[in-house]
C-alpha cells in the first residue's frame, strides 16, 4: 500500500512518515482519482499535502494493528454502515467544529461527532426508455410484485448498497415482510446477480431486463465514458419511494482517526471539505449530491429530476445492516 502524492508514491512499508504539521494523510475507500481534484484544490489553497492510500478491505483491522503509530489523520469511505464499523472498532475520535455542524446537516452527520457525510447519492431504478413506462414504478415495494418477473436484474445482494437499501427496508417494515420483500424480489430476477451498477445498464441496453437498481452516480460516469454512453442512453432514472417515506440515500463521509498525528491540518481539511467550493467540486466531478444547503446539484444530475429523500436517519438505517446481510443470506439471494 502507498500513499499517492501528486508527484510521487512515498511507500510506507518500514518507516513512519515524517511528522509535519503542514500534511494530511487519508486511509481512502474510494479510489484516489475520484477525490484527487479535491485534494488537489485544498493544497492549492492552503499549502498543505494531501497524502492518499487507498484501503479497500480491513481499514478497522489495519488502524487497530497500527494504534498509536498509525500515520493516518482521517478515513475517507462510502457508505454510512463502513464508517459505523469503524467508530465502532475505537480506532476514530470525536471533533467538535462549528463550521462542520454548520455546514453539514444533522441528518449527515454522527450526533457525537464521530463521523460527517460530505456528499449522497440515491439508490434508484434505471428503466429501459424503449420497454419501461416510468409511472409502473412507484415504490421499492413494488420491485417484488410479479409483474416484474424476468425483467429485473442487480448486482449481489450481499454488494455494501444493496445491504443498505435492504436495511432500509426493514427499517421501515418488519424482518417477515423484509424475507418476503427479497423473495419476491428474487424471484423477479432475469438472472442470478452478477457485475457492478453499470453491468445491470449494459444489460438492460442488451436486452437481457427491462429494470435494475443502481446508484444514481454511474449515469454520469456512464456518460463521461464513450463506451458506455451507449448504454446510458439506454435507459432512465426513476426516484422510488417507500411506501411510507422518500427515496433512499447513503452517503461518502469523513472521519479523524484516533491517532491523528496532524489533527489541526486534518480538521481544516475535513471542514473545508464541507465548503461551498468542495461541495461544488464534488457536485461537478463525481455526479453526487451536495450534503450542505445551498450548494447547486450538477446541471447533469439536476437534469435527472428531483425526489424526496427518505427522512429516516442514516445510523437507524446502519443498525439494520447485520439482519439485512442475515435475511439476504436465508433467502439464498445471489443464487
């Protein structure tokens, strides 16, 4: 694993990075490409590095391992379960900033301030524009009514979005409606899940189902991608609700480690990540929605409509996790 800096990879095998107040080291789920525009904004306007390793599995393991002499001041991760785990794990500490509170609704944000939200995106149907009309899909229930039967398609439900969505809906229903839920869901399926988000688009484009689930997200870098705007083009985004409630949303959020070697550094990071100038980076570059108020969507992702998100708090939906990954697993899902 390195730490990627703009001009070089500094390896951290074998010796710990030097302590200087005017650097920021991140533990990133999310590739460093996705957040290097940012990054690459924050050092332009204060004159601090930015120092990126990207963590894709056993973060909590890795900074539990390292304890005090771990060099990373903050974790960038997707999903509000992923930051859960890993305050849960004791490996993050508290910050209190005025300008975070501010900034970042209390919806987004961890009520003891373990964790901050910095942007959303929503877990939404594509349609087939040729084979769908967008008025038979109203709500997440109705994904398991049989009239769907053969023309759904998704990746694992086991994947960390279709846990959370599924944790969703226990949250809103109970564990017997929530098996009878992905049973029918299930039994919708064209074939046994497989791919990412943009395979369920490519195979909607194929014609192998008419709808998927995805996250609202990879229409834009569908797009951005000349081999597979063709697929996106294919298709429509269309805002579920439940049935009592809105559409739902995860996030990307930020953390401070326990060690933290440059806490001043990392928090000015965190709360300019939080700025009206990041959120509209984010909003531009990586087609998610702005957590602050105020902060303009991409004219792109505005393009796809509004919704009303669901207002159940984000950590309520977290505790589902586990009798999510539990019910997923009795129904045998992915196969």
């Amino acid at each position: 694993m390195t730490f990627q800096r703009p001009l070089f990879a500094l390896a951290l095998a074998g010796f710990a990075l030097p302590a200087c107040a005017e650097e920021v080291n991140i533990y990133s789920h999310r590739q460093p490409e996705l957040i290097q525009p940012l990054l690459d904004a924050f050092t332009a306007e204060t004159g601090i590095a930015v120092n990126v390793a990207f963590v894709d599995k056993g973060m909590a393991e890795r900074l539990t391992a390292e304890g005090d002499r771990s060099p990373a001041d903050l974790i960038l991760t997707v999903d509000v379960a992923r930051l859960i785990d890993v305050v849960g794990a004791g490996v993050t500490q508290a910050v209190s900033s005025a300008t975070l509170d501010q900034n970042i609704p209390a919806a987004f944000r961890d009520p003891q301030g373990q964790w901050f939200g910095l942007t959303s995106r929503a877990r939404i149907v594509y349609a087939s524009k040729d084979r769908v009309n967008p008025a038979e899909i109203t709500s997440y229930e109705d994904l398991a009514d049989p009239k769907w039967q053969g023309r759904l398609c998704m990746r694992s439900g086991t994947n960390d979005y279709n846990l959370a969505l599924t944790a969703a809906v226990l949250a809103h229903h109970d564990a017997d409606y929530t098996k009878a839920w992905l049973e029918g869901v299930k039994a919708n399926l064209a074939r046994k899940p497989t791919g990412g988000d943009r395979d369920q688009v490519k195979a909607i484009w194929a014609g192998e189902c008419d709808i998927a689930i995805g996250n609202t997200y990879y229409m834009g870098e569908m797009l951005a991608d000349p081999a597979q705007a063709e697929w996106a083009n294919a298709v429509q985004i269309l805002f579920p609700t439940f049935a009592a409630g809105g559409t739902h949303l995860n996030i990307s959020g930020v953390a401070m480690t326990k060690a933290a070697p440059h806490r001043a550094a990392a928090l000015q990071l965190m709360e300019w990540l939080s700025s009206d100038a990041a959120q509209q980076i984010y909003a531009e570059t990586n087609y998610e929605f702005p957590v602050k108020d105020g902060v303009a969507r991409s004219a792109l992702v505005q393009s796809w409509g509004s919704f009303t998100p669901d207002d159940i708090p984000l950590a309520e939906v977290a505790a589902k996790r586990p009798e999510a990954l539990r019910l997923t697993e009795e129904v045998d899902f992915d196969n």
